[in-house]
C-alpha cells in the first residue's frame, strides 16, 4: 500500500543527542570553587541535566518559558559542581556542548522521500525548539509540517498527539504510517491509534510485535512507505 503520510521520529531514529563533556569541563575549569572539575566528577550531573531537560521540557510551551528553563537547569547542575559562573556563561556552555548527530544514512533517506511526493511529517517527543535544530541542520525543508509534544501539550504514546499529527496532515488514520525506533512510544502507541507503524531497530535486539515492519535503518523506508513489493 502507497500512504497518504508519514509520521517520522526524530531521537534515535534520524540523530542521536550526545554531549561533549569533556568539553563542557574545558569551559567551565575556570569558574571552580571547591576543587579542580574532572569529565569523571562531572559526567553524572551532566549527563543528569540533559535528562531533566528531557522529563521536563514538555510544561514549558513557549520559548521564553523553556528559556527560563534551560537557565535554572543550568545553574542547578553548576551548583552541584561547584562552579561559580554568570547564568549566560553555564547557558552558553550547556548548549554548545550538545550536539545533533544524523544516522549515516538520514539525509539521503529523507531526499528519496521527499521524491515520492508523499507528505512528511515530524512527530517527535521535543522541546519547542525542534524546528529551529531540524533548520540547523537543512532539514526543514523535507517535512510538511512538525508536531512536537511540547507544543501539543502531551507526548507519545499519548494518543492525542497521533490525533493531532492525522489533523495536520489531513490524512486517514489507514493511510498514514508512525516511523520511530521506540517500541512503546511510536510503535504501541501508533499501532493503539490505528496507525500502522514502522520499527527502526539499529541494534537488533528490540520487540515490538504491534509493527508493520521492523527496519534495521530508514534505508528501506521510502520503498516501504510507497508500497514496493520487494519490500
């Protein structure tokens, strides 16, 4: 079958987040105030504030109230640290020192859907600033449109966000398929929405027997989704 829509997850499926904390501490040796600061002693409450952010982000809905956000976070972790720095220099550093990483083969898959002429969506469990990551990387251009939890107001498997994301396409529940490398998040709760959904399972170890298909990377999306018998 050739759908209507595709619903395609961003973490884990296009780009993994990583953070540079060994950079993060480079920037920061300076500010200390109770002792020299190691990647070993600040990896935990690192790592921990990238975390947070995550949980969290969904209740700020606008970019100044996830600015504040992201300001407080900040502070917190260089409280735990120890480091004596002004807000704008742990914001800086707390956001140059997380990157977007593409899969190998992201871009081109997203150039071949976009030459199957069929919609594509992004519906990702995101801070409202997706769009402004998927323009840093020359991305937004491939999508139709963006529905992001954080401006939704609930996150995947919720089904409203599948509702939301079949209201902005304009499409059929039985025409649209849900593309994400979570089993529960975009596979279960696509597939309790009546949406088909496509698991993208990188290291083969993964259950999710409420897929339509089970990918070991987007390669073979664009012939899935335009309904190629090889497939």
């Amino acid at each position: 079958m050739r759908y209507d829509a595709v619903f395609l997850d961003v973490d884990g499926t296009l780009l993994w987040v990583d953070l540079d904390v060994e950079g993060y501490v480079r920037d920061l040796s300076p500010y200390t105030a109770n002792g020299p600061l190691t990647v070993e002693r600040a990896s935990g409450p690192v790592w921990e504030s990238l975390r947070e952010h995550i949980r969290e982000n969904i209740k700020y809905p606008t970019v100044e109230t996830l600015a504040r956000f992201r300001r407080e976070n900040a502070r917190r972790t260089a409280l735990s640290l120890g480091l004596d720095a002004p807000d704008d220099v742990l914001l800086e550093v707390s956001k140059r020192r997380i990157s977007f990483n593409p899969y190998p083969e992201s871009e081109a898959v997203l150039e071949e859907l976009g030459r199957t002429g069929v919609p594509l969506y992004a519906v990702s469990n995101w801070d409202v600033e997706l769009e402004g990551v998927l323009e840093d990387l020359g991305w937004r251009r491939s999508f139709d449109g963006l529905v992001v939890s954080a401006k939704v107001g609930v996150e995947k498997p919720d089904d409203a966000i599948f509702e939301e994301a079949l209201r902005v396409a304009g499409a059929t529940r039985e025409r649209a398929v849900m593309v994400g490398n979570d089993p529960v998040s975009d596979v279960r709760g696509a597939a309790a929405a009546g949406i088909d959904a496509v698991l993208v399972d990188r290291e083969g170890n993964l259950d999710a027997g409420e897929a339509v298909a089970v990918l070991p990377d987007l390669r073979g999306l664009p012939a899935l989704v335009v309904g190629d018998p090889g497939v």
